[in-house]
C-alpha cells in the first residue's frame, strides 16, 4: 500500500505542544551521509519554528537549519555562497529550489 501523504497538518498532529525536534541536531552531521544530515526542502523558510518532519523514503518538510544568528548560508548551483534571512519571502524562497520553472529570484 502506498505511503500516506506528508502534509503540515498531519505533522503538526503527529508531534505533540511544546515538543521542539529541530534544535539537538542544528549544526550538527551535515557531512553525514543520511538524508536526514544533508539534505533539506524549501516547504519552510530556513530556521522555521516549526518541527521538521521527514521520513526515510524522503517525504515531508525539512527545513534548512543552522547556528548562524536570523539565517542560513545556502550554497547556489552557481558556486556562490549566499546568507538567507530567516524571514526570506517564502515565495522567493521556494522559487530557489526549482529547476525551469522560471521563477524570478532577484533580490535573494
């Protein structure tokens, strides 16, 4: 059977008040090589306050995470190193993580 859809809703259900699942790995392992120490989406702006959440089949939210105060540093597949501000307009944002869908993204 099909793996049930990840939606924020039911991850919000899934954990919960007061439970902060985020904070014990920010920083940490990003050289590891599970999916769940490198890689991240853009469902969130980066350091959201909201609680990852992802399964192994990597399905679900996962937000870009770091020990930088009000941001992350993200890398571009041009080579360049930008610094993104925890309140990033999230349409701007997510338009960062397609590939042709012709989103402008001046200004980030």
């Amino acid at each position: 059977a099909p793996a049930a859809s990840v939606t924020a809703a039911n991850c919000d259900q899934a954990i919960p008040p007061g439970v902060n699942r985020y904070v014990a790995s920010r920083g940490r392992v990003w050289a590891g090589q599970a999916y769940e120490n490198t890689a991240y989406n853009h469902f969130f702006t980066p350091n959201t306050s909201r609680f990852d959440c992802y399964f192994w089949v990597a399905r679900g939210f996962k937000a870009a995470r770091s020990n930088h105060s009000g941001g992350v540093q993200g890398l571009r597949l041009d080579g360049s190193v930008q610094f993104y501000s925890n309140s990033v307009d999230l349409a701007a944002w997510r338009a960062l993580a397609t590939r042709g869908g012709g989103e402008v993204t001046s200004g980030l």
